[in-house]
C-alpha cells in the first residue's frame, strides 16, 4: 500500500502504528504540511480536503484517519483492534474520538495558519492554543483511566484504536510542550505503549525529515 | 433509552436522527451548553469530557456521536447506516469525518468560549471563526460529491453515517449565516434529506428550547 503522509501528523502516525500491527507492509510518501505542499494541486487529485494521510489501495483512495483504522480492521482482521462485543468497541472509539475528534483537529497545520493570519497570533499564542487543548484532552483521559484503569493497554489485554490516539495525543503532547508526566495514568498507559516496537518506530519523531529534537 | 442532549447540538442532532432512522424510542434529557450546565458536577458523573451528546442503555453509558452512531448499527443493524463492502463503509465513514472530526469540533462552545475569554474576539469574530471553517468544510464535501454525485443519498440509495453528518454540518452553517445553496450537490442532497421525517424532526431549530428562528 502507498501512505500519503508526514512525519509530524498525528493522523499518519495512527495509521502507520495499525499498519504495522497489522503487519501490511507499506511505502510511505512525504506531503510537507509545513512547506504546504498539500495546497499543490497535485495532491489535491489525491485529497481534495488536502489533509493527510491518504492510504492508496490499489484503485481504492481512504482518507479520514479513524475511517482508515477502521478499513484496515474489516480488511486485515488480524490482530483486532477493536474489542469483540460492542459496548467494548464503542468505548474504544469514544477514547480514540477523544483526541481525534475532540482534540487533535484543533491543533492542526490549518487551523494553526488561521490563527496566526486571521487572528494575528504570535507563535506563542498559537502554542498556548495547542497547550490548551492538549491539555484538556489529558484531564479527560485521565479521569476516564480513572473510572477505568487501563490493563495494561486501555481497553485490557488487547491493543486497540484508543492505544493508537493516545499515542498520537502524547506526541501532540510533546509539539506543545505540555507534560505528560502530570497525568499519571494517561503517562504509564503511554509507557506501556512506547515498549511496542509498532508504536516506538511509526513515532513522528523517528521519521525520514523530523528533526533530532521536538 | 435516554439521549442527554441539548437542542443546540449537532452532534446530538445526528444521534437523533440515527436512533429515529433505526425506531429506537428514546427520551431526551437536556443539558443546555450555552448555560454552562455541561460542567456541573452531576454531569461529569455522567460524561467526564463534559460534553454531548450522552446515550444510556441500562447500564452502559455511550459517548461521542460517531462511537454512538458505530454502536447503534452493531446492536439495532436495521435499516443500516453504513454499507456492507469495506470499501464503501471506509467512504461513509470518511465523508462523515469531514465535519464530525475535521469541522463541527472548532466550532463547539468550549471553543467558542476559549476563542472569547483567552483570545478577546467578539461576537463577530467567533462567528467569522465558525464560518471560516464551515465554509472550508462545505468546499469539501462540494468537491468530494463532484467526483462521485449523490445518488439519491450521499453513498447512493441508502442513508449512511454521511448523511447524517451533512445534515448536521447544514444545521452547523445556518447558525454561522453561511448560505448552503452556495454549494449545489451540497445543497440538493440537504433538500433530499430534509424531505426525510427522521431528519427534519430531529432538526435544532424543532426541538423544545429552541429559538423562532435560528
């Protein structure tokens, strides 16, 4: 499969971490978010919401990070990453819509760029932004891992869809200098995570074009 | 089952029309987003993330509309809210994600209020806010139906997830006074859909505490 994707999304990462659990080998092709080379018109052939990632199978284009997660399931079902009974896979995709829905789109190159030309926000006004709601999305997992400890991943024994956002949160996290360590819960799920070999290389940070550091 | 809503809300409003499509009686309770009531401690015993809508069958309490919606096709499959072949499933799901995830999440009251309190805009620029990115998500889904037309509905003769969506992201332009006939494969498939009881009843604007006029 080709992943149209970047080292820095958050959504590219979801789908490379499940495209490596599920052991379906892919090429990956960089789309400078940065550099807004998902504005060039060939790309918008490939994406016309001009976001990332698009996997490519074969005719088929998906798009949408948690509709993405959710076609792998159905088509390579091995290992599941969604429970079996349904109130389980609904509550893994409330967790994972957590930072996917609620979160990680308020962080976003585009948004990021209307803040800042629109609303005249300085870098650091847009990181306090970033920080803000990274940071509410921290006190929601953290009191739902309270309610329900993870063991050790969040949903028990199995890695799903809400390990896949977590992970993601936590390097959005990282972007914006938010500590993740003050969420005690949230920080030794990600933890039990990052010993994953699936989850440790798909990071944004061990990508062709990150920089050393964050 | 019991809906914690509010009139308001457009995710509500989607989960609404599901639970109407698929003949599920509900009651609905409202928790009304624009008084703060969301953030009352009765309430974070019920959806920690402070947020609606809320679904409660017996025991098991359900939370964000798209993990609602994925749970009501699993345990009510009929009639169905997304196709049988993956491909088409991964469709419904995506054109869904272009407002649940990418659009109706930056124009929620948390975020209005932060755009207010932490940013200083005023009332004309949180509206020139929501209107920005609705538009840029009707340009989307106006891109999205060139390629591939409604056919009645937007994956063809069923009503998916999609629909759903689309309806909510109109409701979502009528409170930001951006014109959805701007958008034609848009605003025909809103006409379609609006034709539909189960979407028309459950409509913001005809529920109980909601204003004449929007």
């Amino acid at each position: 499969m080709k992943l149209y994707g970047f080292w820095r999304s958050l959504a590219t990462y979801r789908v490379r971490i499940a495209l490596r659990l599920k052991g379906v080998p892919f090429d990956e092709i960089s789309v400078d978010l940065l550099a807004g080379e998902q504005l060039n018109s060939d790309y918008d052939a490939v994406n016309p919401q001009h976001v990332v990632p698009t996997l490519i199978d074969g005719e088929t284009r998906l798009f949408q990070s948690m509709a993405i997660l959710e076609w792998l399931d159905e088509t390579h079902p091995e290992p599941p990453l969604l429970p079996r009974q349904a109130n389980e896979r609904a509550y893994a995709r409330a967790l994972a819509l957590v930072t996917i829905a609620d979160t990680h789109p308020l962080t976003v190159p585009r948004v990021r760029k209307h803040l800042a030309e629109a609303l005249s926000l300085d870098n650091a006004g847009v990181e306090a932004w970033g920080a803000h709601f990274i940071a509410e999305g921290l006190k929601t997992y953290e009191k739902l891992f309270e309610q329900r400890p993870p063991a050790p991943y969040a949903l028990g024994s199995q890695v799903t869809v809400a390990d896949l956002a977590v992970a993601g949160h936590a390097a959005g996290a990282g972007y914006f200098h938010v500590n993740v360590k003050d969420y005690q819960r949230f920080a030794a799920l990600l933890d039990t995570l990052m010993a994953l070999p699936e989850f440790a290389d798909s990071h944004p940070l061990r990508q062709p074009g990150a920089p050393k550091a964050a």
